[in-house]
C-alpha cells in the first residue's frame, strides 16, 4: 500500500508525543538509572512512582516509573492542543469503536485514555502542571543532559495499517521502507510536532515498544553518557551505537534500563514543519538507512522489546527479513 496522503486537517489536534509510564521491578535501581545516571530531573516521588522531566520540558513529566512485578509499558502519552480537542478526540475514538474512558491521572489536567486499532494503550490530554524552567539551571546537566522527549518507535504487525490509523490523526510520514515484493511498508517514521517523528513503526511481534528517545544538544552528550555508563556498572546496558542513522539523519545510542526496557539517546535530526514535505523512500536492501556509519545492531535490537500492559500480541503478517548486518 503506497504511503497515504496526509491528513492536514484531523478531527482533533495532537500537538506533540508528551510521556510514557513504565512498570518497572526495582524502583531505586530505575531511578538511578533515569535520574543519577542520564540525569532526567524528579520532579514528584513517593513509594510507589517516580516522574521525571528532561531539561528544557516545563510540563512535569515525561516519563513515569511505577513499581510493579512486571516489566511492561502502561501507556503512551499524548497532548492536545486544549479543552476541547479533548471532547472531539473522545467522539473520534467513540465513532471508531474504540474503548474510552476519563482517568485521573496525577499532575494532569482532564485525560482520556484508549486505544490504538492494534491495542496500544494511549492517553491524551491538554495540560498538564507546569513547572519553573530549568533549561539555564547548568548545574544541574548531568549525564547525557536530556532536554526533552522526542519519540516512541514501536513494533507493528502491519505497518500499513498502523499507518493508516495514525495518519488519519495527523500524523504526517516523513520517512518509509517498502517491502518490495509485497508493497507493503516494512517501516515508518510519523511526526506532529516537526521534527522526523513522534511516532515510528516497524514490522514485528507486536504491538510491542521497541524504544523512547530522548534529544540530547550534541553528540559529545552521548560520549559523556557511554564514559559514565562504562565505569559505573552499565557496561552491559549499552545496546547499539553510537552512530548515525541514515533515516533520520540523526546521531544515536540505544541502551536498555535495568528492566530491559529500550531508551535512545537521539540528537540532529531534521525540520518537517512543511505541510508539503515528501516523505523519503528507502530501499529495505540499503544498509545505510539504520546505519550510515557504526557498528552492526546486535539481533536482541531487532528482536526485543516491551510488552503493553493487557495487550495481547501475534506475529508479525509480513514474513522476517534476514538479518542483513547493516
Ligand atoms: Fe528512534
């Protein structure tokens, strides 16, 4: 299925990804991870949840960590751009036959919780707690100096669909790989907020989380991050990188928190702003699209990632590709 057109006027305005809440089996050794280590800032805790902002985000959260048994992703967070996107956003899901439902949520102004069509769980709302600005407080960078999320890539088993769905969101493609037997998409990368995306999936056992990214300034944060993870016992949890993609364009690292669930380090990408913008193609035999330079993905990069919580998963419909070292 070719790329669809984009939809530049959706029934409701998501003005950009915003949050993702993990459940995660050791609360200190995720906030160490998080906070000491790629130096996000807390901004509540208690016994049970730790929620954390990066560095130029004055909303007052962007991931949260709530202890439980198991390693999982409750949900992706989005925001609107106000009230009443809201209640447009819930006849949307309604007329879909999606399930709704009003939550209360934390630190969080009115939010409304769904689903994708493949089980995603998802929650938008338009305002959230507001805090001071940190972003000229130096002191505190620490880590890899986090500035702000940037976006979630998830497994799919059907990237057309998935597609489909979210582009008649808004969600407008910037960058793809075909299967060119089939036709069908083998990957996509779909933004709101103007830069290469928000949202990205990729074809696999899923609905599954492959990743959340966070931007970094420049890529010497990234060095920074792998000479402070190399000597302070997260040798093992450096995944892939660094490197530069060649979709996308931008400087990477993959690591894995203390639970396995998969974090970028991602900076310098692109502007996609342009309501004309036509997405770029990539051929699925050019191992330059993952990899312009750098070392080969390791096969758990292509394999693993986090479950949703309640959400069943199946097999991918379009058979595996070989893994191609790229
Ligand atoms: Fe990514």
């Amino acid at each position: 299925m070719p790329v669809p057109k984009s939809n530049l006027y959706p029934d409701f305005n998501i003005v950009r990804l915003s949050h993702v809440e993990f459940m995660v089996t050791d609360l200190a050794a995720s906030k160490a991870f998080y906070a000491d280590t790629l130096g996000l800032q807390i901004s509540y805790e208690d016994s049970e949840t730790v929620f954390l902002r990066a560095l130029e985000e004055r909303n007052h959260h962007c991931i949260i960590l709530r202890k439980g048994q198991k390693a999982e992703a409750n949900v992706l967070g989005f925001k609107v751009y106000d009230e009443q996107d809201l209640d447009k956003a819930e006849i949307y899901f309604k007329e879909k036959g999606l399930p709704t439902e009003w939550i209360e949520r934390p630190h969080q102004g009115r939010t409304l919780r769904t689903q994708d069509l493949h089980g995603i769980p998802l929650e938008f709302y338009a305002r959230m707690n507001q805090l001071d600005p940190i972003h000229q407080q130096y002191k505190l960078y620490k880590g890899v100096r986090p500035l702000r999320i940037d976006h979630f890539n998830c497994f799919s088993t059907n990237v057309d669909e998935s597609v489909a769905f979210y582009n008649d969101l808004g969600f407008r493609v910037t960058e793809y790989t075909e299967d060119e037997e089939s036709k069908k998409l083998w990957a996509a990368w779909m933004h709101r907020k103007g830069g290469v995306h928000d949202m990205a999936f990729t074809n696999g056992r899923g609905p599954r989380l492959h990743h959340t990214a966070f931007w970094v300034p420049n890529p010497l944060a990234i060095i920074d991050l792998l000479d402070l993870m190399s000597t302070t016992g997260y040798l093992e949890n450096i995944e892939r990188g660094p490197g530069r993609h060649g979709i996308s364009n931008a400087f990477f690292l993959y690591i894995r928190d203390p639970d396995g669930h998969r974090i970028e380090i991602y900076c310098s990408d692109y502007m996609t702003v342009d309501p004309d913008l036509e997405p770029i193609k990539w051929d699925l035999k050019d191992p330059q699209r993952q990899t312009l330079w750098g070392a080969p993905a390791p096969r758990s990069w292509f394999e693993e990632g986090t479950t949703f919580a309640n959400t069943e998963i199946s097999d991918s419909q379009l058979a595996a590709q070989p893994i191609v070292a790229p």
